[in-house]
C-alpha cells in the first residue's frame, strides 16, 4: 500500500506550498492516471488518515481519473481502448494516463 507514502509526499509538498503564505487549503486537486499503479480509493482513505494535523486538516480531496492513451511513436496514430498495443512494426507509447500530478490547490485567504 505505497498510496499512504504518495499521501505524505502530496501532504509535504503542499506544506511547502503553502510556507510563508497566508490562508487555508480548502481543496487538493489531482490527476490520477489509470496507469499509474495507484488505487483511487485507498488514495483517498490514505488522504484522510494524513490529513489532521496538517495544512489538509479543512482540506477536500479532488481526483481528476485520467484514462491511458497509446499512440504510435512512428506515425503518431492514436491507438484506441482495446485494441493491439503495436503499430509500423513497434509497441506503441503511453501518451497519457500514467499520471499522479498535484493539478491545483484551492484557498480560502483572509
């Protein structure tokens, strides 16, 4: 379960986000790729076990699901869901959808 050491990671780096600045975290937005190797939902479970005590104590998590996409790096087609992961004779490349972004952050200031 490396979703709880993701969470501390995503705490710490809104932390240092918010160092010297005025206001509340009132929402973490993030993009979570289907290929990322992270479960959505023990993400957030992780997220409200880390959150108290911390810059995220008021804060909402908000996951954006970010789908795979595959295309062709020899002639850029794109390769859709289901269909054979190959095209002009080599594997296709992952354009999109391995993903774990911090999107935005969300405040509420005095």
């Amino acid at each position: 379960m490396h979703e709880y050491s993701l969470v501390q990671a995503l705490v710490d780096g809104v932390e240092r986000q918010m160092r010297g600045r005025a206001g509340e975290v009132r929402r973490v937005r993030v993009r979570l790729g289907a290929m990322s190797g992270v479960d959505p939902e023990l993400l957030a479970t992780a997220y409200d076990t880390f959150r108290p005590h911390t810059v995220c104590a008021a804060a909402e998590l908000e996951l954006t699901r970010v789908p795979a996409r595959w295309s062709c790096p020899a002639c850029g087609r794109q390769i859709a869901a289901g269909d054979r992961l190959q095209c002009c004779g080599g594997p296709a490349r992952l354009v999109e959808g391995d993903e774990l972004v911090l999107e935005q952050l969300e405040l509420e200031v005095p």
